[in-house]
C-alpha cells in the first residue's frame, strides 16, 4: 500500500511523507506474475504515464511506468 498513514507502515508499505497524498494513497498488488495499482480514492489522484486512473479500478503496470500519487513521482522497476 501507498500513503502517510500509520496503518500504511510495514516492509512492504511506501510511506510518503507529503500532505497532497492521502493516508490510504494506492495499492499495487502481485497476481499471477503480474503487477496491478488500484487508486484507493485518493483525494489527489493516482497517475501512469500521466494518465489518471479511476478509483478502486485495477490497472496493469509495466517495467518502467512512471506513477504519479498527487505530486510524488516514481519509476516502477520489476525485479
């Protein structure tokens, strides 16, 4: 999960400390070799490759994507 909330931080967590990301941001999941985000109803969006993504929709993410969670950008790297 991705967010500045308590709840959020485990190993597995991003913690961002920035108040433009919501405390419960995104969440990116592992199904079948594949990686998924969802937008768990940011309150400023999530972003790949700049477009933004629906709430609670599952979008397939790519080596190299660039996410976006309102203004905090990253490269996701697989492996």
């Amino acid at each position: 999960q991705i967010g500045k909330g308590k709840a959020t931080a485990t190993p597995n967590n991003l913690i961002v400390n920035n108040p433009s990301v919501s405390r419960a941001h995104a969440l990116i999941e592992k199904e079948n070799g594949e990686y998924y985000i969802k937008d768990l109803y940011s309150l400023n969006g999530t972003f790949i490759n700049g477009r933004k993504l629906e709430s609670n929709t599952k979008e397939k993410l790519n080596n190299g994507d660039i996410l976006t969670f309102a203004d905090e950008k990253y490269k996701f790297r697989i492996g």
